[in-house]
C-alpha cells in the first residue's frame, strides 16, 4: 500500500509537471503577439517552463529508482546495482520511454538557454514537453495492447494527455496573468481578457478531444459494459474523475460566457477590479479541479480496470 502511494505521488508529479510545461510553452506560442513575447509575462512563463521541466527530470529520476528497487526486490535503495538500472533501461519499454522523455526534457532547458525568438522557442519548447508528455502514455494501459489495438489505444492516450496539457497550461497562464499586479504589468487585464476569450476556439477541441478519446480508452481497458463503473474500484473512482470533469467544463464555460465578457466590459470603463477578481477566484478553483482531475488519473494507472 505505501509503494502504491508513492507511485501515486510521483506519477501524479509528473503529470502536473510535464502537462502544465507543454500547455504553458503551447500557450506562449499562440497566445502571445508581437511584444507581448517579450514582455514580463512571456519571462515569467519561460521561468514556469523552466522549473516544471527541472520538476520532471527530477521526478523521473525517482521514479526510475522506485521502479528499479521494486523490480529487484532488494530491501533498500543502497542495494540497488548499476546492473539493474541497465536492464531497465536498455531491455524494457519503461526504460525506452524513460530515455527519451530525460532527453526531451533535457532539450528543453537547452532550449531555454539558447538567444532563439521568443516565438521559436515557445514553438520548440512545445514540441519538446509536448514529446515529454507523450512518453507518459508509453507506460500507461495503452502500452499492454499491440498491432492495431495497441496503436489506436496508444494514439487515443497520446491525444488525451496533450488535450489535457494544453488546458492544464491554459490555466496556469490565466492564473499568472490574473494574479499580477497592476503596476508590474499594466496590460496584464486587457491580455488576460483577450486570451481568455480567444481560448473559447482551443478549449472547444480540447474538449471534444478529451471526450473522444476518454471514451475510447474506456472501451478498450472496460469494454462496452458500463456496470464496471459501480462496481470495481476503477470505475467508481472513474466516475469522480467524470464529476470532476464536469465541474471543469461548468466553470470553463462560466469564464467564456459570463465572467470574460464581464472583464473585458469593466476595463472600458476603469472598473475592473470586482470583475477581475471573480474571474482569478474562477480560474483558481477551475486549476485545483484540474489537480484534482490529475491526482484521480495518477491512482486510476495503480488500479486494475477488472
């Protein structure tokens, strides 16, 4: 039971780090505009880029240790041989997987340090995390199935965990944005304003994305029967991850309609400040829904679908 809660934590880890580093970089690269790339804000994401990816490495590191003590059955960490650590890496597909997200991630902090247009590097930095996150799917429920199975249940995780990183990154830009004060960004409202509502079109696909592929992955772990929902441990806490969900889009859909337009109509008339807190209480409840959202698919990999 404690190494399940310790897989938990660290896959639940390592979603909150990879996702909200490609949907960061994904919104630096298409939501930001001329200046804007290079003004405080566009600093302050290359920063969270930065970190989350660092976060990743380090995460993975130890996960790659958990794994490798829990497969040689020794009793400590300090028992562990290089020898396993070679095995697992060079003989297994978690090892495969485990190499190419390091070496994603680790193109992404060169990324980072190198004199590139903003926009290029958000566009490359995206590319990279974005690899990073797909290494993910390598390992889940999608990479026990082969031939055309396997690859159209792997494609439907791929699809899924980039749908939900662009929304995760989506968030935590809004937050930052939100959350600045006036006097560090003067713009930081009208931006917020703009980019929240330019996202209606990109939060349309992610959705359909998310729904599309939730349900095929759920037809090929479960199969076409939905009484597994009630009655196995997979499905009840596959039900809240639903809810959760659901609250995500009740919400998402309040900023879009009510709380964006709300904003962007107080700001031409200098009184935004009730506005914009509503929305930042809005954007902040939506993103622990999202952790919450992460947290239920980190337990749903430790579980048996049966």
């Amino acid at each position: 039971m404690a190494d399940d809660g310790l897989n938990i934590a660290l896959r639940f880890g390592l979603y909150v780090c990879l996702a909200s580093a490609f949907g960061v970089a994904l919104f630096g690269a298409y939501a930001l505009r001329g200046q804007e790339q290079a003004s405080l804000i566009a600093r302050r994401l290359r920063v969270f880029i930065g970190g989350a990816t660092l976060g990743g490495i380090t995460l993975s590191i130890a996960s790659l240790a958990v794994l490798a003590k829990t497969m040689s059955g020794t009793p400590s960490y300090g028992d562990l041989s290089v020898h396993v650590f070679e095995m697992l890496l060079t003989g297994t597909h978690v090892g495969m997987a485990w190499s190419v997200r390091i070496l994603a991630l680790g193109a992404g902090l060169l990324l980072l340090a190198l004199p590139l247009r903003p926009q290029r590097c958000f566009q490359a930095l995206a590319a990279a995390c974005g690899l990073a996150l797909a290494t993910l799917a390598w390992v889940g429920h999608g990479a026990m199935d082969t031939g055309l199975r396997g690859a159209l249940h792997l494609g439907a995780d791929i699809a899924h965990l980039w749908a939900a990183g662009a929304w995760m990154g989506a968030l935590c830009a809004f937050v930052m944005l939100a959350s600045l004060p006036p006097n560090r960004l003067p713009d930081s409202l009208q931006l917020l304003s703009r980019t929240s509502h330019g996202f209606a079109q990109w939060g349309s696909g992610i959705v359909a994305t998310l729904t599309m592929t939730g349900a095929i992955n759920y037809l090929l772990i479960v199969g076409s029967d939905l009484g597994p929902l009630s009655s196995t441990g997979y499905g009840q806490l596959l039900l809240v991850k639903l809810a959760l969900f659901m609250a995500m889009l009740a919400l998402a859909a309040a900023n879009r309609y009510r709380l964006s337009p709300q904003l962007k109509q107080s700001l031409s008339t200098g009184r935004s400040d009730h506005a914009s807190r509503l929305l930042r209480n809005s954007l902040w409840t939506e993103t622990v829904l999202a952790l919450l959202v992460l947290w239920s698919v980190a337990w749903l990999g430790v579980l048996s679908p049966q």
